[in-house]
C-alpha cells in the first residue's frame, strides 16, 4: 500500500510517500529513491519504531513557508512523487496531519488531502500533529516509555499547544489543549508523579522554564509527514484488522475528515443581518 501523508499545521510544510506491503505485513526499511529525507525520518525507520513498523519511506521533502502553505503543497506532492517515481494513480490512501496549529495551515492539508483520496476514490487517515511529533520522539530514542512526553506547538497570542504521552502509539495521557505559555510548566509537573519529562517542540526553547527539558531535531520540533503517514498506516491495518477496508470503513471517509483546531478560531461567520460598515 503506498500512502502520501500531508503535514502543514506549523511553519514546516512536509509531504512523504511511504510503502507498506499490505496492511497486515511487514517490510524491511530500504533508502529512499528520492526526496529530503529527513533526520527524524530516517531514524525512525531505522529503529523499528512502534508506529508504522514495517514501512518502507519512498520519498520525503520539507519546506519553510508558513503563509505559503497552500502554494506549496501541490508542488511539494509532485516533487515526492517524482522522486520516486510513482505516478498519482499509484497512491492508496492518505494520512493528513489535523492539526492542531495554525487555523490557515490546519485547513489546507485537511483540503489537500479530502480532495486528493475523493479523486482517486481512497481512504484518509487523519492523524494530530503532537501525536506525530511524539512517534517521532520515541522512535529517535529522544523519549522512551515510562517518560512523561510532551510535544508543544506555539498557539500564537501567548499559548501553546499541547498533550502528553507515556508510550509509543499509545492514547495520550493528556489530550489536546492550549495553555498560556506560563503555565505550561505547571501543567507538565503536575502529571509527572516522578517520571522524566522530555518536552518536544521548537516552541519550548522560548519558554524558560520548558528549556532544560527539551529534546530538539527536525521530527521533534515540527511535525513531520513521514511519521503522520506511519501513524495513518497504523490506523489503516487496525480498520482491517477490524474487517473494514478501503472507503467502506466510515472513520476513514475523505468526506469525515475534519481539522482539529482545539482552540475556536478567530474568524467567526457573520451574524444574520450583519451589515459591513462602509
């Protein structure tokens, strides 16, 4: 099964081509033929991470550009198609980062993606950004289990994004929430009944009291498209593990596929009757 994963949910846009052999077997991880691998990718596959185990990265390629986003994203998708030479035809399913992140950045890889799997008639993934950049903390080694791990991403206005995990592929032991920026700290500290805490996130390195416990590297600080795309296989093979496969189970509906913003958005629609002023 070849998957394309999307990720646009931060300042870093990623796009990755990954192959599994089919939804219940397992591959041995080879080179990609193309692409900018990343770090955090590569390492991932090379220590047999939990999550995506068995999956062969094709092709990756990353680029800075947060108001880009939604220029960038379909030339980002032919580039790793190209560079593994793999027609869009190919493609048979899609992971796609939900977010949370940036509100503009959330909504053009939930776009991209729902009308990319309704074209080719596939199934869709759709997988958080913190997740992501937890696998891709425990798969480096940055975090193992037993840790109390807690991806951030900035919220802007003052907050960041956040959850936590004590495992890989396992459901957080806090969810996705905001937080203003001061009591993120507080919030981590209170859950870690003596564990080791590592934070992940570019964003941690801002806060003071967050920096000592930071863990940073390409995967870590950004989510990256090769791990959602690992996490949506693994939810692929549960659905067919389960007996559904392809568009006929409903969670995997391009059509369902919804961001996850956590925090309301600023733009609101327009009250009935609501005149602009002029």
């Amino acid at each position: 099964m070849k998957l394309l994963a999307l990720s646009t949910s931060t300042p870093r846009g990623s796009v990755a081509l990954l192959d599994a052999a089919d939804l219940d077997g397992s591959v041995e991880v080879a080179a990609p033929r193309g692409g900018a691998l990343s770090a955090g990718a590569l390492s991932g596959g090379e220590r047999g991470a939990a999550s995506g185990a068995g999956v062969r990265l094709l092709a990756a390629t990353t680029y800075a550009d947060l108001h880009g986003h939604a220029e960038r994203i379909f030339g980002a998708i032919d580039e790793v198609l190209a560079a593994a030479g793999i027609p869009a035809a190919a493609i048979e399913a899609l992971g796609c980062d939900v977010g949370p992140g940036s509100f503009t950045g959330v909504r053009v890889a939930v776009a991209a993606a729902k009308g990319v799997a309704l074209a080719l008639d596939v199934p869709v993934a759709g997988v958080t950004s913190l997740e992501a950049m937890a696998a891709a903390a425990f798969a480096g080694g940055a975090a193992v289990p037993g840790d109390l791990l807690v991806p951030l991403i900035d919220a802007k206005k003052g907050e960041v994004f956040l959850a936590a995990f004590d495992r890989p592929a396992g459901a957080p032991e806090m969810s996705p929430r905001h937080l203003p920026r001061d009591a993120a700290f507080d919030a981590v500290a209170s859950l870690a009944a003596g564990r080791r805490i590592v934070v992940v996130g570019a964003v941690a390195a801002e806060i003071e009291a967050l920096r000592p416990l930071a863990a940073r590297g390409e995967a870590l600080d950004f989510p990256d498209a090769a791990f959602i795309g690992r996490l949506a296989i693994d939810r692929l093979r549960a659905a067919a593990a389960g007996g559904e496969r392809g568009r006929a189970a409903a969670e995997h509906d391009p059509a369902l596929l919804e961001p996850l913003y956590v925090r309301a958005p600023d733009a609101k629609p327009a009250e009935l009757g609501y005149t602009a002023p002029r």
